[in-house]
C-alpha cells in the first residue's frame, strides 16, 4: 500500500523549547521533534506539491477572516 499523502504538524514557534510540552505530547518517545527556523525548512522544500505556511489563529468573535485569501 503506498501513501499518497502526508502530514507534517507544528504548533510550536517560539525562540525556546518546552521539554515539558514534549513530553506531555509526545510520551514515551513516540514521535520526532526537529529544531529548524521557517526560513530554512521553506528554503529546504524544492518541491512545489509540498505547502508550507503558519497557522494565525482569530477570535471569531471580534475578527472577520478575509475572504478569499489564507490567513
């Protein structure tokens, strides 16, 4: 069986790690973390089937997405 997609997930962007987020997400070593800015791992990514974009989370309540553009 061959997989024809797969998906990449990172939620942490900040300057210092959290061993304790690591742990508590990843437990009993059930996953790889790999230490990268955004502008390298983009720069990385030859390939233009692959997307690579952040996440900018809002409050629906106040905000109004745009429409017809990511955010």
């Amino acid at each position: 069986m061959c997989k024809l997609f797969t998906y990449v997930n990172c939620w942490h962007l900040n300057h210092t790690e959290s061993e304790a987020m690591w742990r508590l997400y990843c437990p009993s070593g059930a996953g790889v973390a790999l230490k990268s800015t955004y502008s390298k791992l983009a720069e990385s990514i030859a390939s233009k089937d692959i997307y690579l974009g952040l996440v900018r989370y809002i409050d629906y309540r106040s905000q109004l997405m745009p429409l017809g553009q990511c955010i």
